[in-house]
C-alpha cells in the first residue's frame, strides 16, 4: 500500500495474517495490547449485539478484519499492539471469556448469550460451556492486517477515518439492523431468508433492494399487520416494533406460521405471475397480502393458533383480473386516488384492500 505525502510516496508494508481469539486474549493479559487508543470510539454495543457477535464466533462464521498497528517500545524491548479497528469485537470477547483482563470492566460489559441466538449456550457463562465449544471459541481466527511500527500516526487516523466511513448513508433498514438484535429483529431477518428466492421472483428491482435489506422491511411490515391489522407504514412505527419486541416477542410462532401459509398461498395461486402483474410492487403486494391473510386467519384476529381457511382455486382468475384493473386503471373513480398515491397511510390501505375485496370476493361465492 502507498500513501503520498508532499509529492513523496512513504511505502507501507500491510502484512496480512491470520490471529486466533487466544492470541488476542494472551497479549491483552500480558498488557501487549491497547484496546482504547485515543482514535478508538468506546464501547457502546448493547448486550444483544454482543450475544449475536459470540453466537457468530462459536459458529464459525466469518467477521470482519481486525486492523492493529504493531510498535516496539523500546525501553521494554516487547512489541505492543494498538487495535485500530475490532476494539468491540475484541472487548466483547474478553468480556465473555475472561472480563478480569478488562481493567475497566463495568456492568455494561457484562453479558450472556440469548436463547434466540443460539440455544444451546444460552445463559450459560464461558467458564461452565462445554469443552468443545471453549475450544471453538479460543480457536477461532481473525483475518487480520497488522500496520508496522515505522507508519506515522497521522496515517493511523486516515486509516481509521477512512475504516468508519464508507460514504453511503445507511437506510432505515439497515439502521435497525444495527441496533436490534433480539426477538422481532431475529425472526423478521429469518423469514425474510427463509423467502429469498421469491422476494428475488416477484419484488421489482429485487437485487438492488434486497442488498439494502428491503425485503427485510417489507417482511416486517406484513408481519405487523399480522399483529395490529392495517396500519399506516411508518419508518418510527417499524422500528417502534423492533423496539417494543426486542427482548421477547409475544406470539412469534404464530406470527411466523402464518406469515409462511400466507406466503404459501400466494405462491400457489398466483406465484409464477406476480413479476408481471401489479403485485410486484409494494403498495399492492401488501394488499394482496392482507386480502388473503384476512380470508383466511381475520384481520385482528388473536393469535392463538387456528387452521386456516380454505381458498377457492378459482380466486386466482379474480386475483389477476384485479391485478389488470390496477395496470389499465381501469378502477371505480371512489379508488382513484387511493391507487394515484403511492402513500403507505391508513386510508390508503384500507381503500386499495377494499377494491381488492370488491373484485375478488366474488371467488368465495362459487
């Protein structure tokens, strides 16, 4: 890597490496690393983000490059090692496994996995974990850059400005995902998953918005109606969602099964046409969904858990059949500007799940 410097370039060798947890957890007892240099942000994950995190370690699954700046103090002879970026994920860690190495331990550190993370270790400290998974943990490896002791520190700071700060304003979506990581943020990502391959089918501009976690948010919002009925779609009553449900989320299988028959339904009656037809966008896929949701489990209804209603085969010629009113425009003058607007308020709602009913609930009749 190369940096220019009043016309001069300053070569920097960036080694490329691989270090595991205990290594991390050795230099810290040894006090060969700085976890809090004067760039560093303090800790400020919640008890879920750190939860999530461990149940990401203990599976294995890949994380982020953790950057140190590697110096020799000359007066001990000993390397020490100043964490650039991965000072959460290190302190998370050392928290977990061993929070006497933290000299400013406090309660904020303190913390236990989630059983909606992973069950198997949850509420169970690191020290009565099983042997194996102990083993997993300490064994783990961070890819990681070690930046050598001769760069300056000023290239230090442009380094960090420039780790923590990509130049994309992060969207509502991808904002909760940041900041929830308990009951109702979990099972809006795994449904959400779970229909990957049809929010890709029937969702206009699938790929772009499914890689800003769009269809998580559209996930969110049908399971909301599930919950509360029609709503208006609001960015603050989403995440007051998340929020509210954050460390438990009351009726979450039940939401969650129905969520599926919905989505199953969908896919059996009109599944192969939607991409062409006015479901594809969000203002009448939601009134697609909340049509067939109300047919058969009701708007409002509880959430103990029932069998569906039955929906006749002959309501997919009704379906499309609205789906080409919307397209032509072709709808009674009292839904026109319901359909004209492209807003998420209540009224809307009600008014585009209305015409649907008009038009459909002649299926139910034969």
């Amino acid at each position: 890597m190369a940096t220019r410097q009043n016309d001069t370039v300053t070569l920097m060798e960036i080694k490329k490496t691989q270090y595991r947890v205990a290594d991390f957890l050795a230099w810290q007892r040894q006090g060969n690393l700085d976890l809090n240099p004067v760039f560093q942000r303090r800790s400020v994950w919640s008890s879920g983000a750190k939860s999530f995190f461990i149940d990401t370690v203990v599976r294995g699954w890949p994380a982020p490059v953790i950057y140190i700046w590697e110096r020799i103090d000359l007066a001990s002879q000993e390397a020490t090692r100043e964490v650039v970026d991965g000072q959460q994920r290190l302190r998370t860690l050392f928290a977990f496994i061993d929070p006497s190495c933290l000299a400013d331990f406090d309660e904020s550190d303190d913390f236990l996995v989630k059983a909606i993370h992973n069950k198997s270790i949850a509420d169970t400290p690191y020290g009565d974990l099983p042997e194996d998974v102990k083993h997993d943990i300490l064994g783990y490896e961070f890819s990681t850059h070690v930046l050598p002791s001769q760069i300056e520190e000023r290239e230090v700071l442009q380094i960090f400005s420039r780790l923590n700060s990509t130049g994309v304003r992060l969207n509502r979506q991808e904002l909760r995902n940041a900041e929830y990581f308990g009951d109702f943020k979990t099972e809006m990502y795994n449904l959400a998953l779970e229909q990957l391959e049809r929010w890709r089918l029937w969702l206009r501009n699938a790929e772009i918005r499914i890689a800003r976690m769009l269809e998580v948010e559209i996930t969110s919002d049908l399971c909301i109606l599930i919950v509360s009925g029609v709503t208006k779609k609001t960015q603050q009553i989403i995440s007051r969602y998340y929020g509210d449900f954050d460390e438990m989320f009351p009726g979450r299988n039940e939401v969650s099964r129905r969520f599926r028959t919905v989505m199953d339904a969908i896919d059996g009656l009109i599944g192969t046409e939607i991409s062409s037809s006015a479901y594809s966008l969000d203002i009448h896929f939601y009134s697609l969904f909340a049509y067939l949701y109300d047919k058969m489990f009701g708007l409002g209804s509880n959430l103990a858990k029932r069998s569906p209603n039955r929906l006749p085969k002959s309501l997919r010629e009704y379906l499309m059949d609205a789906s080409t009113q919307i397209d032509d425009e072709e709808y009674p003058e009292e839904y026109a500007e319901a359909f004209q607007s492209v807003r998420p308020d209540a009224v809307s709602r009600q008014q585009r799940l209305r015409f649907l009913a008009e038009v459909c609930d002649g299926a139910f009749d034969t």
